[in-house]
C-alpha cells in the first residue's frame, strides 16, 4: 500500500472518529452505513487517483517514446550524411590530380586515390599493401634522406622536395605529412606525388630565355665595339692601299687582310641576334621558298643527301627571311657534319595546330612545323637539355653559338625549337613558327640595271664619330676622293658645326652620322635636331648595331640612307654619290 493510501485510511479513520463522537444518538445500524457509504466514496477516490497516475504514465511512455524515435531519426541521419560526407570524400581523394596515398609506420600503402592506382596498374596487380620505397624508389631499402623516412622516423613533421623519381620519368613534386590518432600519436603519413614535369620545362626554357637576354646585351654591346674597331682597321688596310702598288705584294696582303675583317663582320652579325636591336625585320614569306632557295645555294660539305617533303597548300609566315635561312641552313649544316660518311637528311614542312592543352610553350594556334632529320652520331641525353645554350657544343673547334642563335631567332619570331636525339640513331630538330594572317600583297619587279650618274664635284661631308681613328681615317680617305670634309664627335658638335656652315653659307651636302655615342648625343637625335635647323638635311646613318630598327627602317627616323659597320670606303662614296645626285 502506498503512503498516499496509508494518509488517506488514516484521515479517514479519524473522520469516522470524530462522526461517531459527533454521532452518538445515532443507531448503529445508520452508522454502519453511512460508514460504508463513505469508505465506498474513499475506494472511488483512490480509484480515480490510480487511473489519473496511470493516464499520466501513459502519457510520459508516449512522451519517451516520440523522444526515442526523434533520437533514432536523428541517428540514422547522422549515419546517412557521414555515408554521404565518406563518399563525398572518396569522390575528392579520387579526383585529385596527384597520387596521394596513406601509409602506416612501416611505409606500407593503406589506400591509394585513383591517379595513384592508374599510374601502377600496369606494374602492381594492386598499390595496396605495396612497400612505398619499393613503388617510387625501386627498392624496399630506406634512406635517412628520403622525405617518406624522415616523416615515418618523426625527424620532420612534414617534407615538400620536387625531385626525379627512380621508378618515374620526369621531375615531380613529393610531399609528405605525419598522420596522428585520437590520442595524438603518429600512426602514418599521407603522401602526394605531382607530376611538375611541364612546369619544370616552362622553367628551364625561362632560364634559357633570360640567360640568352643576358648574353644579347652583353653580345651586342661587344659587337658594336668590335664593328668599331673593324671599321677603323677597314679603313686603315684602305688607306695602306693607296700607298701600295697593286702589283706588290704587300698590297695582296692587304687584301686578304680586308676579307678576314669582312669574316670577323659576319661573326659580329652572329653575336648582334642576341642584341636589344636583333629584331627581326620581319615580311610575309613562304617557308617552302626560303627552304628551295637554300637547295640552291647551300653547298653540300658531306655525301648526305637530301630529300625534301614540301607541300604545296603551306601556310605563310611573317618572318625574317635571312634569320630563318640562317635558322634552317645551319641545322642542315650540323646534321651533315653529324653524317660524316654519308647518310640521308630530310627536311620536312607541313601545317599544324596547336591546341590549348598541349605540352608545347606555344600559344594555341595555326603553326608551320619543320622538321630537319638526320640519322647521325646522336647527342648524348645529358648534352640535349644544354644545346641552346650559348658556347654550349660537343664539336670540337666550334664556338658553340649556331643553335643558341637559333633559338634566339625563332624565340623573337614568337615560336618554338626544340630536339629530339639517340646517340647512335640520329637527331631530329623541330621549328615551329606561327603563321601570319595578312595577305600577300604583289612585290614590283626591280630594275636590277644600274646606271652611273655622273658627279659634278664631290661635295661637302660632316663626319660624326665618336671614335678618333674612324673620324682621322674616313675623312683621309674621302679627302682621296675629292670631298671636302669636317669631323665631329657627337652630336652637339655636329649640330654647332651645321649651324656654323649655315651663317657662312658654306653648307653641308651630306652628313654622315654614327647611331651610337656613349655618353653623348648620338645620331637618332641629331638628325631630329639637325631637321628642325634644315628642312633639307641629307644624312647617311652608320653603325655596328646591324640590325638596330634604326637601321632597318632609317627613313622613318629622318636618314636618307643607312651603312653598317666596318664598310668598305667604296660603299660609302657609291652611297654618297647616289643621295648628292638625287638631290640635284
């Protein structure tokens, strides 16, 4: 019996008590009654309190019951978004790029992503279980070195190296991280092998660029030097002429010196494609042209012969011609001399188009790729990354620039060079240039037929030159032609010389004006000077930089005309003659 049952019999118990004191007259027969009516109203009181408890349990049961099955949804949610979320994850570890992999303690392979399983499958019957050493090192034996062993011994937390794997071609990215359990203690390591063979490749092909610009404008500044001094050799051998017989022999040896000095120009010329001023000077040009021309006049050094597949339908390309015969016929020279008992050169042009995803550091694109093939000596696999490279060669008693300056050519063309070669299996060179967009437009006939004009007097010449054995030499020599003739050593002399003539009106017929002056005016701003003076000025530009745009196009820059360094004296008075007479 419950205490709230025991409370009630005794409140009850004490009523009856006190009904019976209340109730003394009464009979007991009533009494007995009335005492029954009312432990019958108890009785329906407790029974009615029992229901309310039990209704109430019932419906704290219910409660509990929606409470466990709210709890269980939720569980079961749980459960299906981590499902989720551990298929969200192996969908992401199998979409990654790299092979990642996670290892235990013992460098063993626990779960490879798929990148990873694609690259050993045709090894390994399964990456799991592999020995990690084994897989990208070829061999299960540790080095202390090795990233994955100095993760796995605790000696680093983490390891990032890019390096050329054993078991792998190219170069790689191979980064490492210590994996802990709940209780922070390392249980593994996860590792991530990239492929960064392309990026390596556009790296080392950046290093090839900036080292050929360092080169170019150390080259071109030694060049423009050395035209210097070649021009005042040049002249100096001239002058030496005019003193010797023709029938001496020191005057042959004057001669033969004067074509070394011409040799030693060509060489400068070479040097000058590294320059700032080496811009091509480009037009539209047929490819199959330029190679049939060299056919012609390209002899052959070797028994190699050459066969040629040049189609008809070849794009165009806007080039400088000269460059790329100069690009084309030392590639057909070097894979003669890589032949030296005969064999057989192909030379091969066709279009292309180079896509978005291609290996190749070209910008997607129309192409004409040439092919130069030879089946010689080969080069050695360490030489071929270095062949570019300027005074790079393998050749005894060469100065290792021809392919360096191929490579510069075709870089400022906007293309590509690249090699293929076996030792013993022969060389494949690979020229890509892009093509050009603009039509041909009809080139004039020329009139090949020169006509001597005569000269009424040679006229009146203002010499500029920084350099004092040119100015001495040159104005000696075209004294022996009869010009009349001032020097000057930059352009602020020459400016105040010009002024000079005019208010004695003894003016200049021509002024001959050197491009370059250290640390002085030189002519690029002279003329403009010397135009703002005299409307009619008529000048002849000089200089070592051959190729300077300058040079190339002189008129747009206010010159008449243009010599390069070292020239021969005759040149300059065929060239002063021309202009006197255009003028009269």
């Amino acid at each position: 019996m419950s205490e709230f049952e025991k409370d009630i019999i005794r409140a009850s118990s004490r009523h009856v008590s006190d009904v019976i004191s209340i109730n003394k007259g009464l009979t007991e027969k009533t009494l007995r009654m009335r005492c029954q009516s009312y432990q019958a109203h108890i009785k329906s009181q407790l029974l009615t309190q029992t229901v309310y408890e039990i209704s109430n349990s019932k419906k704290s049961l219910k409660k509990l019951n929606k409470e466990l099955i709210d709890t269980n949804s939720k569980l079961k949610r749980q459960q299906e978004i981590i499902a989720e979320q551990k298929e969200e994850w192996e969908r992401s570890f199998d979409a990654l790029s790299a092979q990642v992999c996670i290892l235990d303690m013992s460098g063993k392979i626990l779960r490879a992503n798929k990148a990873m399983r694609k690259c050993f499958e045709t090894i390994h019957d399964t990456v799991i279980g592999l020995n990690y050493y084994l897989a990208y090192y070829g061999t299960s034996v540790s080095d202390p070195r090795n990233p994955c062993t100095m993760v796995l011994s605790g000696a680093s937390d983490k390891v990032s190296v890019e390096t050329m794997l054993p078991a792998m071609k190219g170069w790689y990215q191979v980064s490492l991280y210590s994996l802990h359990n709940g209780n922070g203690a390392q249980c593994g390591a996860v590792s991530a092998v990239e492929d960064i063979t392309e990026r390596k490749q556009m790296e080392e092909e950046l290093v090839k660029m900036q080292k050929l610009k360092s080169v170019g404008i150390l080259a071109g500044g030694i060049a423009h030097d050395f035209n210097n001094s070649l021009q005042g050799i040049m002249s100096m051998i001239t002058l030496a002429e005019t003193c010797a017989n023709p029938d001496d022999e020191i005057y042959k040896r004057l001669e033969e010196a004067k074509k070394v000095v011409l040799q030693s120009k060509d060489l400068t010329q070479r040097l000058l494609t590294f320059s700032k001023g080496g811009d091509p000077v480009k037009d539209i040009i047929s490819v199959q042209e330029v190679i049939r021309d060299l056919v012609n006049i390209l002899p052959s050094r070797s028994n190699a012969i050459r066969m040629f597949d040049l189609p008809d339908d070849l794009w165009t390309v806007e080039a400088d011609k000269g460059q790329i015969k100069q690009v084309i016929s030392n590639l057909i020279i070097n894979a003669e001399q890589a032949m030296p008992d005969g064999g057989t050169i192909r030379v091969k042009a066709e279009n292309i188009v180079v896509s978005a995803n291609e290996t190749l550091p070209l910008r997607a694109g129309n192409y004409i790729k040439t092919s130069i093939t030879d089946h010689g000596i080969g080069i050695p696999q360490e030489s071929l990354p270095k062949i570019f490279d300027p005074y790079f060669t393998t050749k005894q008693g060469d100065r290792g620039l021809g392919l360096s300056i191929a490579y510069s050519i075709v870089n400022k063309h906007d293309g590509f060079i690249t090699a293929e070669s076996k030792v013993g299996n022969g060389t494949t060179f690979y020229i890509y240039l892009p093509i050009s967009h603009k039509r041909v437009s009809a080139k004039p006939i020329l009139n090949t037929t020169k006509e001597t004009v005569p000269i009424k007097g040679r006229g009146r010449i203002l010499l500029m030159d920084d350099d004092d054995i040119i100015r001495r030499v040159v104005a000696e020599l075209l004294k022996n032609l009869k010009y009349e003739v001032e020097t000057a050593k930059d352009g602020t002399v020459a400016i105040a010389r010009y002024k000079e003539a005019i208010k004695s009106n003894n003016l200049f017929d021509a002024v001959i004006m050197d491009l370059t002056i250290p640390h002085g005016m030189g002519g690029k701003e002279a003329i403009q000077k010397l135009l703002e003076i005299d409307p009619n000025t008529r000048a002849i530009v000089s200089s070592g930089f051959s190729d300077d745009p300058v040079m190339s196009d002189f008129k747009k820059y206010g010159f008449n005309d243009a010599l390069t360094k070292p020239f021969e004296i005759d040149d300059l008075d065929e060239k002063l003659q021309s202009m006197l007479a255009s003028a009269s």
